[in-house]
C-alpha cells in the first residue's frame, strides 16, 4: 500500500506540472500569435482549468514533502507527548475539513454532470471535464492527509516531518526565502 500511495502522490504531481508547462506553452503561444496576428481561441479557459488542476492535483505530494504552510512553528516548541497530540488533533481537523470539501467538490461536479452545464467560455465544453481535477486533487490530497493521520497514530514521525528534519541536516533553507 506504501508503494501505491507514493506512486499516486508522485503522477498527481507530475501531472500538476505538466499543467504547468501547458500554461506556460500555451501563454507563449498566445503572446507570439499576438505579433502574427493569431488568436489562439479559447486559451483563457484553458489557462484556468490548468491552472485549477496544477494547484489541486499537487496539494497530495507538497503535503507529504512538508511544503505546505503548517502550524511546525508551533508544534517545533512543544514536548514530545504535547506534540504527537497536536499533530493528531491538527491532522484530524484537516481530515474532517478535506473530506467536507471532497463532499461539497464532488456534489458541485455531479450537478454540472447532471444538468449538462457547459463552459461560459469560448470553448462550449461540458465544464464538469475540466472540474474533475478538482475533486481528484482533493481525494489524493484527504489520502495524503489520512495517511500522515495514521503515521502519526502509530507513533511514528510524519513524512513532512521527516522531510523537514532532512533538509535541515543538509543545511538547505531555501524554501524559507
């Protein structure tokens, strides 16, 4: 099961920045179809639904790899019993608040889907294609939570923690810039 999960957080990230190259590619394109008079139809919403699916399909991974603001602050100054508490209880509240968002996402999707909603856009496409990133993101995300949830119940240190602790044996602080 480790290995299935690893392997999820890491193609939900590599499909996040594949997004991200798109946008790029495609904000270029854009930009040099201006000087020749192209117009590239529809990009607007192209950039915003791959937008949408970079910022949620990642959130599973940078989670797991400690880059998400947390409360570590916090926690970095409490005992060691104090502390598997906090993060129990901090875990626990995100599970709670990620599966209600799974559950609101989700119906919000199932409603597109069921009345047949299209884009407002350029590109008239059924808009609940491009929202599924969205509710796959948060799925991968509540697993990820989940996850740290049970580490943690088990008495053993988180991944974010690890993660963390790492780059700080290595002496790299560069996402604290």
């Amino acid at each position: 099961m480790r290995r299935f999960l690893d392997r999820l957080y890491v193609v939900a990230a590599v499909v996040a920045a594949i997004a991200m190259a798109a946008i790029c590619v495609l904000m270029l394109a854009q930009a040099v179809g201006r000087e020749f008079g192209i117009l590239i139809r529809g990009a607007e919403d192209i950039v915003a639904w791959l937008t949408a699916a970079c910022a949620f399909l990642a959130l599973g991974h940078t989670f797991r790899h400690g880059d998400l603001v947390r409360v570590g602050v916090f926690l970095d100054r409490l005992g060691n019993r104090a502390r598997w508490s906090a993060e129990i209880i901090a875990l626990g509240i995100t599970a709670l608040f990620t599966v209600y968002m799974l559950w609101a996402v989700a119906k919000f999707v199932y409603e597109s889907w069921q009345f047949h909603e299209l884009a407002q856009g350029l590109l008239p496409i059924p808009i609940w294609i491009p929202q599924t990133s969205l509710v796959l993101g948060i799925a991968i995300f509540l697993m990820a939570v989940v996850d740290e949830l049970w580490t943690v119940l088990n008495k053993k240190k988180p991944s974010y923690q690890v993660m963390e602790e790492a780059r700080a044996a290595a002496a790299d602080f560069s996402e604290t810039l």
